[in-house]
C-alpha cells in the first residue's frame, strides 16, 4: 500500500488528481473525522493512498449531486 506522509504532501497529491483542497479544510476533515488516517507516531499523520482516492471518488460523486 502506497503512503502518502503529513498534510503537505496530501495537498500536493490532491491537487495532481485535480481535487486541490486548502490545509484548513484538510485540517477540518482530519478533525471532524471525515477523511481517512492515521496517527502511527505521535504527530505525524499518513494517508493511505487507495483510501484517499476511495475518499475523493465519494466526495466527487457528493458534489455532483449538490
């Protein structure tokens, strides 16, 4: 399974699938719970990638019905 390591590295990877988001909105979905995670070590956060591009399928299939 791919890893995609802090939020940094997220934001560059969403916006290369062409789904850019904002730190703070990432930031609201890591506290809200709603985008897929993990916290191994402390603070560092990992996303796997499979889970992330599931995440973004759903969240443009959401979009297209709002």
């Amino acid at each position: 399974m791919a890893k995609i390591q802090g939020v940094e590295n997220l934001l560059v990877y969403l916006d290369s699938v062409g789904y850019p988001l904002s730190e703070q909105q990432i930031n609201e979905f890591l506290l809200a719970r709603k985008i897929p995670h993990s916290k191994p070590f402390g603070k560092l956060i990992v996303f796997d990638r499979s889970h992330i591009e599931w995440w973004v399928a759903m969240q443009r299939k959401n979009d297209s019905l709002t």
